[in-house]
C-alpha cells in the first residue's frame, strides 16, 4: 500500500510504496546520510523524478551561507543531493552575494521556452528584511546551475486591479500612521497605505510561492506590504517577468507562507500568521477564480497541537496523481535552523470538498502492494564502479560488435555512471590469430572501445522492481542495453530479459523490451521481443534523446512487466517461458538474474557506425531494486 508514516519530526509519504517504520526522535537523511537541507522549499516533477528545492541553512546564523539546495527522488523517500542549484555570489556587492538571505525558493517549469525557473525571496546583506525583494534565476536543466537573472520589487507604477478608483486617489500623510494596529490604522491599511507608499519603487515580496494553472500561466503570490497582505501576480509567458496584473488578498490580514492548490476548479490557499519562527495557527482561503473572490474558511487542521498547525508552518502543497495532495511545512528550530524539521501530511477533503488536515502515524492512499527497496547504486562517487558490486566484461564479447570490452571507458562522475565509446588508431588486437575463423581473434585491430558492467557473481535478484534512469545515445551505431541473465546455465536456457536495448531494425531506430529463454537446440532462443519505432518517443518529444528517462521492470511469479517512463512496453507471461530440453525443461526467470549495463557499437544489430558521434556517451543516473 502507498502509506506515509511519522519519521521524528516529519511525516514522509511513500509514493512508489516503500514502507518506512515509525521510529522517533531520527532525523531525516538523504541517501549520503546527510541531513536533508531544504527548507522553505517545494517540490518539481518533471520526467520521473522528484525535485525538492530550498534552502540551505546555516547551523548557526540565519543568513545565507550556501545557496539553494535541490534533492532528487523517484518515490518522494529516497532523497539523493543533488547539487546546491543555486550558489550565492563571491562577488562582493552582487544582489546574491554570500551573507544575504534567500528565502522560500520553488522552481516551476515552462513547456514553451524549455526552461526551468525559480523564484525566490530575497534580502540584500546587510539590510536585514527591509529590501523584501523578489529575485529570479533561470536553467536548462531542473537540477541546475540556475542563472540568476535579477532581484527588485513586485510591480513599480502599477496599482493591484482590485484596489477602488477612489483609494487609489488618496494622498497619505505617513506620520499620521506611524503608531499600528489602530482602527485608524487598519482602515488605512485596507485602502492602500502601503500599495501608495512603495508604489513607485515596487511592491514588497517576502514569503512566497508559484502556482502554474491548466492554461499555463504562472503567478507569484507572496506576502506583501510589511507582511500584511497577500498579493497574487501573474507572471509573463517566459515566466522570468511580472505581467503588471496582480491583487490583493484580505488587507491587514497579516498573511505569509502561502501555499495553493487546485482540485475541481476551486484555488485554495493554506498560509500561516506572522510569529516569527514560532508556529501559529494555520488559515485558509478558496476562491472559483485565480483572481477571486477569494473567502477565508477556518483552520483546516483537526486534532492535538492543530492549533499551532503540528508545530509546522506551510511551505507547499505537492500534487500528486488521481487528486491527491500533500501539504508540506517546516518545524523551524531558530537556534540551529540547519536541523529545521519537515512536516508532510495528506490533505482530506470533508463531505462538501472543503480541505483539512489531521496529523496521522500512517495512512493507506491506495490499495497498491508495497515495494521496499533493497538495493541501489547511485554513482555519486566519482572514479570507477564499485568493485564489490561490478565486474568487466572484457575483450570482444558478442554479436560481432565493433568494440573491445575494457575497464576504463565506464567510470561514475557528477552522481553519473558514464560509458563511453572512443575510437582507437593502431591498436593491436592481442588475441588476434591470422586465419582464424573466430571473429574475436580475426581482427587485427582494435577499431572501438566501450564497457559493459555487470553484477554477475557479485549480486543477483529473484523478482522485484528494477528502475534504472538513464540517457541514451541514439548516434549511428549506438546499441545501448539494460538486461540481465540467468547463471547456472548457457545461454539462452539461463534467461535473458532485455528491460532496454536501442538499435536499428532495416534501417529505422527501435526501443525493445524482450525476454529470451532455451529451446531444444544449443544456442537458439525462444524470444518474446516488443520493438517500438523510436518516432514512437520523438514525436511525442522532438528533444526526447536529449533527456533522461525511466526504464523499470516489475517481475514476479507470473509476469515480466517492462516499461519507460511509465508507458507499458511489453508483458510477458512466466507461464511460456520454459526452457527446452538443454534447460530440462525449467523456467529461468522463476530464478535469481545478474544486471549488466552497457554500450555496444555496431554488430549484427547496432548497425553502422558514424564516426561523428565518437566518443558516444550513455549515461545512467541511478539503478534501484526494490522487492515486496
């Protein structure tokens, strides 16, 4: 079942059905064993992984040492560091310079530039909160390096949409209001005291976060006018500028950490009051139109310590699949705020749809079986493999292909595993023998190097889910794989399952997902084999070879279930898959398979080379095994 459970002072949900025991009083980590450094954030799904920016925080101090964190996960548990997306500047007297403070940062993405784009809060060092800027950075990639684009006020010249003709024609006398919280005051407030003050310069931004509606559009919305009052901004159609339109949202209601959502054509809105870092009790808004009217609803917390919202405040509301919605918020802990902990709760909707949320140990989101991963290898330190995991494959190996199998050409750098194909020049072939009929040792020269790493020996699975994200070359000649075999016998009675291979079938590139198991004779399979036109992909995708996807395989006593990204490839039943007479008749896959990953070139399938995409590189950002 997908179940979320309480770990110390969060409470993590798991998405792709890893159950996680309650243990009290643990930090959460990330897979190095780190503290998982990212508050104020938000969550980015973008082709199969999770991405959960926010800030790094200092263990002592609260201004901004680092920059802006971003972790990934394919299950919303597992969380690997992926980079600090955002580092601050050196450059002394730079908008982001060491020492400033960067708040509240959420990446979105635009389908019509490409582009990913963080917006943040930001304070100019030295200045303490009084800039309240807006600041914003842009990147090809969702992990980063962000480019920071600019930092200034929300809006200058521009009065909010919703605010009266005649309240924007009042001159204030700001000495007259220097004492708050009176009636006076508060009137004040509600026309537009603070709007005509910065009105010039620009609106003030401080708590913040973005929200992409169905149409595409973008808006910021943050707390403005000295923490007062919440304004909601849309963003231009590059998502890098703000479009002039924007509102305001309950004057003087003293709003911040706003997070939105969407369900059934309602906005809803979860923020918190203004305590510092101590927490308070949450507050509520919906609205049918982004740009309202929008109407305050209760507390939507329920239960023990719901009035000071779980000791929590709101950063986030994450969407996930079939309406479901995960409130994300951060126990702030001033003294160390490196160790701030995080809040994650399912949001339930009541008979009538209105949200609210109860701090729960455990709930069942679906009725799907669990997975717990029991293996992965992330690649996240450079160098070779690892040597007790994987072995080499050495020489030329099979299919007549081009390369020569060695040690070197696979090799882990930046959280990647890289295999890369190079070109040789007037490299013997020492198992050349002249006149032999053996094409391994007919060759004189060694034309192509690649590697191919397996487990074999070393680690092997009996059933289970088996992810590996990855990005493929497509060049001529490339014949990536992902497979895995049977040992204990030859091929092809030990079982063979191809969660991946790439090549040219009469020209055109395919995508297979097969299986191959023993007939009665030696050496010829029995194959199961699906073949999708790789136009199936770029046709969907025109970029599709320039990203990473995920190839998993789900396997159990009856069934081979490969797919990509998702999208099922091929199904094969266990109960065809009996081996011939050299097999004695049994069913290799209903035994343990070792993994191999590699790149060949050229062959009886790879077809021909082209040697401008020499060096060829595939690359493999994770493998995980997960078992029921």
């Amino acid at each position: 079942m997908r179940t979320i459970k309480h770990f110390g002072g969060l409470l993590l949900l798991i998405i792709i059905c890893l159950p996680l025991s309650s243990q009290t009083g643990r930090e959460w980590k990330d897979t190095a064993n780190e503290y998982i450094n990212a508050h104020g954030g938000g969550i980015l799904f973008h082709e199969g992984l999770y991405y959960w920016f926010g800030e790094h925080r200092p263990e002592k101090g609260f201004t901004t040492e680092v920059g802006v964190n971003c972790y990934t996960s394919p299950d919303l548990q597992t969380w690997t560091h992926k980079s600090v997306a955002l580092p601050v500047s050196e450059t002394l007297g730079d908008d982001i310079e060491r020492g400033c403070i960067i708040e509240r940062p959420k990446v979105i993405y635009n389908q019509k530039t490409g582009k990913f784009v963080m917006w943040f809060h930001l304070e100019l060092k030295g200045q303490g909160y009084g800039p309240a800027r807006a600041a914003v950075a842009d990147s090809d990639k969702p992990e980063g390096p962000y480019r920071f684009v600019r930092s200034g006020r929300v809006n200058p010249g521009i009065y909010p949409e919703n605010m009266p003709e005649a309240d924007r024609k009042v001159t204030w006398n700001m000495n007259k209001y220097k004492k708050w919280w009176t009636p006076n005051w508060y009137k004040a407030v509600n026309r537009g005291l603070f709007v005509k003050r910065d009105l010039e310069g620009g609106q003030m931004s401080r708590d913040m976060t973005l929200f992409v509606d169905d149409d595409g559009k973008a808006y910021h919305i943050y707390s403005s006018e000295e923490n007062l009052t919440l304004h909601i901004a849309e963003l231009t159609d590059d998502y890098l500028q703000h479009s002039g339109r924007y509102i305001r949202i309950y004057p003087g209601g003293h709003n911040e950490a706003p997070a939105i959502f969407k369900k059934d054509n309602t906005y809803w809105m979860i923020t918190s009051g203004c305590t510092g870092w101590d927490p308070n009790t949450a507050r509520m808004f919906s609205a049918p139109s982004i740009w309202g009217p929008w109407e305050q609803h209760p507390n939507p917390c329920r239960g023990e310590n719901s009035e000071k919202t779980f000791g929590g405040q709101s950063t986030f509301v994450l969407e996930l699949p079939e309406n479901r919605f995960i409130f994300m918020a951060d126990v702030w802990k001033p003294k160390s705020l490196m160790y701030s902990g995080h809040i994650w709760l399912p949001i339930q909707f009541d008979e009538q749809g209105v949200p609210f949320i109860e701090w729960t140990d455990e709930v069942n989101l679906s009725a799907q079986s669990e997975w717990k991963q029991v293996w992965s290898d992330e690649f996240n330190t450079d160098g070779l493999p690892d040597t007790t995991v994987w072995s080499y494959d050495n020489g030329f190996a099979r299919n007549e292909e081009a390369q020569w199998y060695q040690k070197g050409n696979a090799y882990c750098k930046d959280g990647k595993l890289i295999i890369e194909a190079r070109k040789e020049k007037g490299r013997k072939n020492p198992w050349y023998e002249a006149g032999s009929n053996d094409w391994r040792k007919k060759r004189e020269f060694i034309e192509y190097t690649s590697s191919c790493i397996t487990t074999a020996g070393k680690k092997e699975f009996l059933y289970g889910r088996f992810e590996v994200r990855a990005k493929i070359p497509v060049s001529g000649g490339a014949w990536p794989a992902i497979w895995a075999l049977g040992s204990g016998m030859e091929w092809p009675s030990c079982g063979e399952i191809d969660i991946m291979e790439y090549y040219r079938i009469k020209g055109e590139p395919h995508i297979l997902a097969n299986a191959a198991w023993g007939t009665d004779w030696q050496w010829n399979a029995k194959w199961n084999s699906k073949a999708i036109p790789f136009t199936h992909f770029t046709d969907k995708d025109p970029a599709w070879a320039d990203k990473f996807h995920i190839w998993r395989m789900d396997w159990d006593e009856t069934a081979i279930k490969i797919y990509l990204d998702d999208e099922l490839l091929n199904e094969i039943p266990l109960s065809e898959t009996v081996n011939g007479i050299i097999g004695k008749g049994t069913n290799p896959f209903r035994m343990p398979q070792y993994l191999l990953l590699n790149l060949a070139l050229g062959g009886i399938n790879g077809g021909e080379i082209d040697d401008k995409g020499i060096p060829m590189r595939y690359e493999i950002d994770y493998v995980r095994v997960y078992q029921k």
